[in-house]
C-alpha cells in the first residue's frame, strides 16, 4: 500500500468527521427554534372536509366577533353573592377593558344558584404570545372582589397552559431523553468513548432535521406543532442510536476478527447496511402513510417523522463509521471489541439453548398470553380526552373550568356554533333549542343577528360540559335539528363538534391507514429477506405484539393512571411507531439469521442469529423505550399515553416477540419460513447437525 493510499484510508473518515461536527455546528440552533414556526392551535388540526372546519372557515367572515375569550368566574364559600361584589367583579372587568379588541367587556353575571359571578374578556385572537402577561394582569384586577375566589376559564386559559407544558419541550425533554440513552449505554458496554460517540451522531441528526423541519415549516410546506415537536426529538434520538448500535456491534466483531480498523469498517458498513436501510424504510414509509390522513397533525407527522429517519439513518451511516474508524479499539475502551465466535457465553446462548429444545412449545407458550392480552383492546375509548385530563397535572384553566361548570350550564364559554342563511335565522334559532341546549344568543348588537355575506351566527350554549359524551349527543341533535330548516343551509362548529368530527376522521384514518402500513413493510421485508412466508409472519406477530399492548394500556389507563379516554388519534400513531419499530428488531434479527442460515443450516442459523445479536438489540429496545418514556416528562395527557405505549410495545416486542415468539416459529417451520427462496432448499442446509450457537459475548 502507497503512503498516498494510507493518508487517503485516514482522510476520508477525517473529512466526514468535520464536515458533521461543522453541521451539527451550524444547524444545532434550529432545534430550539421549531417553537418559532410552531402552533398549538388545534382547530388549525381539524379534517378538512368536516362540518366543524367549515363552520371555522366561514367564522371568518364575523372578524369583528372573533376573539380569543378569557372567562372569569368568582366563587364563594357557600354564601350568596353580593351586590357589593357583583360590583366591584364589574369594575375589575371594566379595568382592563383596554386588553380586548373592541375596548368592550361583559358586566359580570350571576349564576342560577346565586353563589358565583363570571364575565368573559374577549382577547384578540392574535394575542397567543402576550397571553401570560395578559391573563396576569386579568388575575391581578378579578382579585380585588372580597371575599371570592377569582379563577380564568375558556380558550385563552386553556392555550396558555398548553404553551406552559409545551415550554419543556427544547430543554427538559432533550435532556431527559439524552441522560437516559447515555446512563443505558455506559451501563451495558462499559466503554466510555463509545456512548459519547454515538449521543453526539443522534444529536447531530436531530439538528439536522431541526433545520430541515424549520426551513420547510418557515415556508409553509409543513406544519408543526408541541406534540410532532416533541415526537420528532424522541424518534430522532432513539432511532439514530439504534441503527449506532448495530453499526458498532458488527464493527467491533469485525475489527476483533480482523484486526484491522479500515477493514473492520469497510465489513461492517457492508453487512449492516441492508438491514438499518430497511428499518430505516419501514419506519419512514409507515410514518409517510400518515399523509393518507384527513386529520392535518397526523399529515404533518408523516414528512416530518421521515425528515427525521431519513437524518438517523445518514448520521449513523456516515458520522459512525467514521469515527469508529478514527478511533479503532480505543472506542470500546476500557473493553475490547468481541469477535462473533467468542465462546458462546451470556444469557442469550441460554435462550437459544432453551428455543432450540422446544420451539413449538416456547412459541404457543408465548403467543397465548399476547392474545389475552389482546381481548382487552376493545376496551381501550378512544373518543377524546376530557378537559379535566387533557394535562397530568393541575393545571389552573382546568380547575377554573370545573369551577364554571358547577355554577353555569356545563358548555358556557364553549358554545356550539352555527352559521346559517340569515333569512331563517329565526327558524334555526327555534329548531336549535333541543334538549341538552340551555340557551341559543345571536352574535351581533342588542341581541339581533349580524348578517355577514346574507349569513348569520348563532350560538348554542350546551347544558353538559362541551368535553362530555352527553353533549356530543346534544351536538348530534342539534345538527339534525337545525339541518332540517328549510334554505337555511345551517351547519354546526364549535369545541364538541370539532371532537365529533376528529372522533370520525380518526376511525376513517384508521380503516385507510393500517392496511397501507402493513402493505409497506411486508414488500420491503419480501425484498430483504427474498422469502414470502417469513415476512408474513413477522408482520403477524408485531401486529398481534401491537394488538396486545393495546389491550394493557386499556386496562392501565382506566385502572392504573385514571384515564377515562385517550385521544382518538393515539391508536394510530401507535400502531405506526409499534408496528414499524417493531419490524426494526425483527428486520436486525432474521437479516442476521438469513446470513448464518447460508453458512450453517436453517437450526443453527436461527440459533446463531439469535445469540449473536440478542444482546445488541436488546439494548436497543431498551434505549428506544427509555426515549419515548422520556415524553412523559411534558405534562399531557396524549404524549403521555403515546409514551406508556410505545415504551411497553417496543419493551414487548424486543424481550418477547423478538426473543422468543419469532425465533422459535422459525425454528418450528424449518426451511419452509424461506419458501419460495433458496435457502428453502434442503441444500441449503449445509450444517444441521447440533452444535452450540455461538453468542456476540455481549450477554
């Protein structure tokens, strides 16, 4: 070899290593900055086509009317409310009459019972950045009634909470999700360049697509808001380091075995390169589905997720290798690498040992409890999650609002609202006083409608909180009774409409969706693995994981966190990152089994794959699930069931599905889990006589 070769051979690892470290540099900003093109509007979110988001779009013609309200409402300690505080809760409300659009306030109103006021602020709906400082200011004036507590209720509290928990999303979770990937790895290789090298590939990637994401939500093309945020983080850091650790783990056996670091590097860029692409593929493609959706937040999801595959899978494929490279055995210090046949030593040459001994009975053993766990999926409500448990902990919109609802009809600051023609305005006045509906109020001056556009608005106040069941069916009601009128060509918005709606496009979603995920994954599966029956039963048993994970989270939802719904979108979004990151292990697995299968014989291959990687990807699944508990640290609800979800499927599938239920089906089907492929045939069973599987010595 040429000195010009060797500076060559040091060069190119040296280039890639700097032009990463010279990105990641340049683009680290933009992962605290997504909050700048971010929304947390969730009417933005609504399908398209609903009536609720036509009832939004054709609000805007009432601009004037439109307002972000903050409602007031004063408590007493059981006694009745006085002329002296009615009047001094109307003089606080006038005092910051200058915060709304119009320069005009409600008085403040008494309750039925006598024993509360509440007034509404209308903020302008541009207001959403200074509405901290605004809602202190209203606190700060509603404070100055005697004796009655003041609390704000209505959207504008409630926005302002979701900024608040949305707040934690550039620092705390980050940093959560990184302490956790970094204590995992250092406590299973015992090296200690090593983790740091690969938290520094996940971090680079995530700036990456931080700045990808930036540019094109700056532009328009994509929307985000805290939730995708949040999502892109986890799935970017947890996806990079699991393609790290197979890139690494087929580096150190390959440097073990050959002793030379560029060979190492060139062998184990080649072997591992199929298999983090397909799983890279399947996660990408499974998530890109998501543009099929009709719900605007899971469409926003799909390119964004894949923006952020596509920068794991780049970092670990070219910042890896590199410094892997340049770093050569000191990377596994104070370890060393371990070639593949290194004794055979470890917990998983124990588990081979005990698939080996019994396949059929390891595989209906385990399959059994994953379908009765299975039974209880349909107990798991996906209608919405109620205002009361939208936030884990207490948030103060929440309380002002169950405050409001024991006072006032449950829907007061939440009304349902209709658009009509406004020739039969008074007709669907009439027909929209259903049962559940407590009083129907024209927008406009002395209580008569104004026209916009020979149309008028009408709202509805609901009886039963705008979150409760039985409003939806008042909702309902009120939608079949107002559609009835005659010309008037009424439709229905507003909070409980839009529930009604996202419920509807959820389960369309859903129909559409899975089939095309589950499509997907099996003809990259077909491709890798060049078999038709194989990856038919890798996607069966990662749906039946699924199913089963869905079934526990019913149970401890209700019974364990006191969750009486989930959000409608949450089945979706897990059977997505379940199914596809579930696919991941297995595509890890039975790729290296298919390649000892070609050495060894179909037994020994899928008893070799098995020891030879279990320790590599059980570390994987356990840093996938430690990044996506980490959502659990900002305080919702939905994040936080994605989080129990994912966490618990990816546990699932990595200890159970992949360890034992896959292994031992393939065992159990011999050469017949390859047909129609070569190694289906008897010839390629070169070595079936009984010898040890051999372990990665990683245990």
């Amino acid at each position: 070899m040429t000195a010009r070769t060797r500076r060559l051979r040091w060069l190119v690892p040296a280039v890639l290593l700097v032009a990463w470290l010279g990105v990641g540099g340049a683009f680290g900003p933009f992962a605290g900055r997504l909050g700048e093109v971010a929304t947390n509007d969730q009417a933005a979110f609504l399908p398209q086509s609903a009536e609720s988001t036509r009832v939004l779009e054709a609000q805007k013609a009432f601009a004037s009317d439109e307002t972000l309200p903050a409602i007031v409402v004063w408590t007493t300690e059981g006694s009745p409310v006085t002329d002296a505080q009615r009047q001094a809760a109307t003089r606080a409300l006038a005092s910051v009459r200058d915060l709304t659009a119009s320069g005009e306030v409600s008085p403040a109103l008494p309750s039925g019972d006598g024993r509360a006021l509440q007034g509404v602020v209308p903020l302008p709906p541009d207001a959403e950045e200074r509405l901290p400082q605004l809602l202190d200011r209203i606190r700060a004036a509603a404070e100055g009634v005697p004796d009655a507590r003041a609390q704000i209720a209505g959207p504008a509290a409630t926005r302002a909470d979701l900024s608040e928990a949305f707040a934690g999303i550039d620092g705390l979770l980050l940093g959560v999700a990184l302490a956790a990937v970094l204590v995992i790895l250092l406590l299973v290789y015992r090296s200690v360049l090593l983790p740091l090298v690969i938290i520094v590939g996940s971090v680079l990637a995530l700036a990456v697509a931080c700045a990808l994401v930036y540019a094109l939500a700056d532009r328009g093309v994509v929307r985000v808001d805290g939730q995708v945020q949040g999502i892109l983080s986890i799935l970017v850091i947890g996806a990079a380091t699991d393609y790290a650790l197979l890139l690494a783990a087929r580096f150190g056996e390959e440097y073990a075995a050959r002793g030379d670091r560029f060979a190492a590097g060139r062998a184990a860029l080649r072997r591992a390169f199929g298999p983090i692409v397909a799983s890279a593929a399947t996660v990408a493609l499974g998530l890109l589905a998501l543009l099929l959706s009709s719900l605007t937040n899971n469409r926003a999801l799909g390119p964004v997720g894949a923006i952020g595959i596509a920068c794991a899978v780049l970092s670990a494929l070219t910042f890896l290798p590199a410094a892997l490279v340049l770093l050569g055995r000191a990377a596994y210090w104070p370890g060393r690498p371990r070639p593949a046949d290194d004794g055979g030593r470890g917990i998983w040459r124990r588990v081979a040992a005990l698939v080996g001994r019994s396949p059929r009975r390891i595989w209906v053993a385990t399959l059994l409890p994953l379908v009765a766990c299975a039974a209880f999926t349909p107990l798991l409500n996906a209608r919405g999650v109620p205002l009361d448990e939208t936030f884990v902990n207490d948030a103060p919109s929440v309380a002002a609002q169950q405050a409001l609802g024991r006072h006032f009809p449950g829907g007061s600051g939440q009304p349902a609202v209709i658009i009509a023609d406004a020739a039969h305005a008074d007709a669907v006045a009439r027909a929209a006083r259903v049962p559940g509906v407590a009083d129907v109020t024209a927008a406009g001056d002395g209580g008569r409608p104004r026209v916009v556009n020979g149309r008028v608005r009408l709202d509805a106040t609901l009886r039963d909180a705008a979150d409760a069941a039985a409003a939806e069916r008042t909702v309902e009601r009120l939608r079949a009774a107002v559609h009835a009128v005659p010309g008037a060509d009424a439709i229905v918005g507003g909070r409980t409409a839009q529930q009604i709606d996202t419920q509807a496009a959820a389960a369309r979603d859903r129909t559409v969706i899975v089939p095309v995920v589950l499509a997907v994954i099996l003809a990259i599966l077909m491709a890798l693995l060049r078999s038709l029956v194989t990856p038919v039963v890798l996607v069966a048993t990662v749906a039946v994981s699924f199913l089963a994970t869905l079934g526990i989270a019913a149970l401890v939802f209700r019974h364990g966190f006191g969750f009486s719904g989930t959000d409608a979108s949450v089945p979706l979004y897990g059977f997505v990152f379940l199914v596809a990151l579930g696919v991941d292990y297995n595509i890890f697995l039975m790729s290296r089994v298919r390649e000892e299968t070609a050495r060894h014989g179909v037994r020994q291959g899928v008893l070799r794959g098995l020891t030879t990687t279990g320790g590599v990807i059980t570390s994987a699944g356990v840093v996938l699930a430690a990044t996506f508990a980490a959502l659990a640290v900002i305080p919702l609800a939905f994040l936080a069931q994605i989080a129990f979800i994912v966490a618990f499927g990816v546990l699932l599938d990595t200890l159970v599905v992949r360890s034992l239920l896959v292994p031992a089906l393939t065992l159990d089907l011999g050469r017949r889990a390859w047909w129609p492929g070569a190694l289906a045939r008897p010839s390629a069973a070169r070595s079936e006589e009984p010898r040890p599987a051999v372990p990665s010595g990683r245990g």
